[in-house]
C-alpha cells in the first residue's frame, strides 16, 4: 500500500488523455459573456469530442450555447476557461497571427443567413477563389479547384452567377465551396438549413455529406431541423451550455435509431433525462447502487426504510 498515492502514470498511459485521438477536443469548455454586468454563461464547462472524418449534428434549445461552441471551435471566438483543441491547434495559446492561419487554413465555416456567407458583386467562381488567393494558391490551381468544387456541391451551373441570381440553397451550397476552398479539416456549419424549405435543406444536407465523404472534412453542424440530425450517425444535444446526451444511428438507415447516450463528464456527472425523473419522481437527491453490470438510481422518497 505504501506510496500508492504517488504512483507515476506509465507512458502509455499518461498518452491517453482526454481526447488524445480526437481531431476535435473541447474539455470543460466554459465562456462567459459579461454585458452591462450581467453575467451570461454560454458555455458551463463542456465536454465533446469528434474524431477525424465523422460527420456530427449538434441540437438543442436555442440559447443553449450552439453558435458560442462553434464560434470558439471556428477561432472567433475565445474561451473563458477550459480548453479546446482542433487538429493539434490549442485555440486558447494561438497568437494572432497564428488565429488567422489557422482560420484560413484549418477550419471553415458556413452561417446560417446565406447571403453574409457570400459577397454581393462576386460570382461563385470569384468569391471560392477569395480565399485560395489570400493563402496565396497559384491561379492556376485556384480556377481547376473552384471548378471542381462547384461540380462537387451540384453548383457548376452558377459559377458565373452572383448571389442575387441563385436560390437560397444554391447561395449555401456555394458557401460550403468557399469553406472548403482551402481544404480545411474541419467544416463547421450554424444552421445552414434554418432559412431553407424542406426540399432545398436536403440539398445543402447532400453538400454537406459531399463536403464529408468526398472532399475529407470533419464536419459539425448545428441544427434544429430533425430531418437533417436524423441523417448523421451522431447527434449531440447542448443544454443549459453542456453537452447532455448524444443519438447513435447506422449512419446510412435513416431515422434507424440505434443506441441512445447520456454523456457522462470526468468527475462523473450525468443528466437524466426529464421523463425518467418524472415517471419516478426523482428529484435533489437519489439513492445510487451499485450492481454487477449496471448503476441503479431509486428515488429518495423511502429512504427512511434503508437500515
Ligand atoms: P444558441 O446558438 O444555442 O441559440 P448562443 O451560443 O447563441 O446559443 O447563446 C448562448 C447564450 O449566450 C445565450 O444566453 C445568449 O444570449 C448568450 N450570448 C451569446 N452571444 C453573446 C454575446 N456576444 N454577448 C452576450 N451574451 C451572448
Ligand atoms: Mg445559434
């Protein structure tokens, strides 16, 4: 027993931290927003993590702290505490001119409001250039890109378009070229859906698969639209600033619900969800058992009968 508190983790071991193979590591996230005073916790210290080449839909209320999550993970944003790691990057030690790289090169990001994804007096062709250009890509390599990437989303046909000539899906399946001009690792998307009718979502869905399947990004996407978080194979719900419980699903069969997760943190919290606290009553305080294959939560209600 002796010094058995001190024991010094093996290597191997001490090389499995959280997320140590994960392209996307946020740990205990937590931002405060401070306005005239008030004091707004967007993020209340949360976990996620997404791996190279997943495909992952984030829900939840609004409020709930979607759009501050990927606003940290795009590089806009920094966190009040906690870290958040994206392809090795540690988006809370990046210098400016490192955020800048690593918002050109590393991540791109599609808004939900389609025209402010886009630029007003530039074709298609001209504003997936934009950024190549800046990274200072050959001309040469920038058109044979653009062009490939428009024919990828389905778009070729407005590539001499600007966007007052395309359709709100054609103008989000344009931008998804602009994010993925500079072959970015992970594709970040905040309800690119949300001003879109059903029919036209699903072709921005489809761009988005592209955009995961062909054309090698990891991608996050937030949406409230139950069509869309039913086409990934996991779907990550935000609460009150906290990842709460995530859906697997076999990733082709839609709607094929396949397991159904509470997301346990490091020191070992979990949510339980409404309607079991409602259908047992459980309430501040439960009595917790332990058996050979599972965790049994009772109510507190006949706590007095305990010995
Ligand atoms: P969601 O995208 O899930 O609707 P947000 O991340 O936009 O949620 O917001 C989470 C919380 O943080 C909300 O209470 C919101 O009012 C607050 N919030 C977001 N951005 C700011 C900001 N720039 N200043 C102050 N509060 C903000
Ligand atoms: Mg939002």
């Amino acid at each position: 027993m002796a010094g058995r508190g001190l024991r010094l983790p093996s290597a191997p071991e001490r090389e499995q931290e959280y997320g140590h193979d994960a392209l996307v590591v946020c740990d205990n996230l937590v931002r405060i927003y401070q306005t005239e005073g008030i004091e707004v916790q967007a993020l209340q210290g949360l976990d996620l993590l997404v791996h190279a080449g997943e495909m992952i839909a984030i829900v939840g209320a609004s409020g709930s702290g979607k759009s501050t999550l990927l606003q940290v993970l795009a590089g806009v944003d920094a966190p009040t505490a906690g870290r958040a790691r994206v392809a090795g990057h540690e988006l809370v030690d990046l210098s400016r001119s490192e955020r800048v790289r690593y918002r050109r090169d590393v991540v791109g990001f599609v808004r939900q409001q389609a025209a402010r994804n886009l630029v007003p007096y530039l074709t298609a062709t001209q504003v997936i250039d934009l950024p190549m250009s800046i990274a200072g890509t050959p001309r040469r390599v920038r058109a044979e890109r653009a062009a490939q990437l428009l024919e990828a989303l389905g778009v070729t046909h407005c590539a001499d378009r600007r966007p007052d000539q395309m359709s709100g899906g054609e103008q989000q399946r344009v931008a998804i070229g602009v994010a993925m001009a500079n072959r970015p690792r992970v594709l970040l998307a905040d309800e690119p859906t949300g001003e879109l009718d059903s029919e036209t979502a699903q072709d921005v869905f489809a761009a988005l698969r592209t955009a995961n399947r062909d054309l090698g990004a990891t991608v996050v996407v937030v949406t409230h639209d139950s069509a869309v978080s039913g086409q990934v194979a996991r779907t990550v719900a935000i609460r009150d600033g906290r990842t709460s419980s995530e859906v697997l699903r076999d990733s082709d069969a839609h709607d094929a619900l396949v397991e159904e997760y509470a997301v346990m943190d490091r020191t070992g919290r979990v949510q339980v969800p409404r309607e079991f606290r409602e259908a047992l009553s459980l309430s501040r305080r439960v009595r917790l058992g332990l058996a050979d294959d599972h965790v049994q939560i009772r109510s507190d209600r006949d706590a007095g009968e305990t010995p």
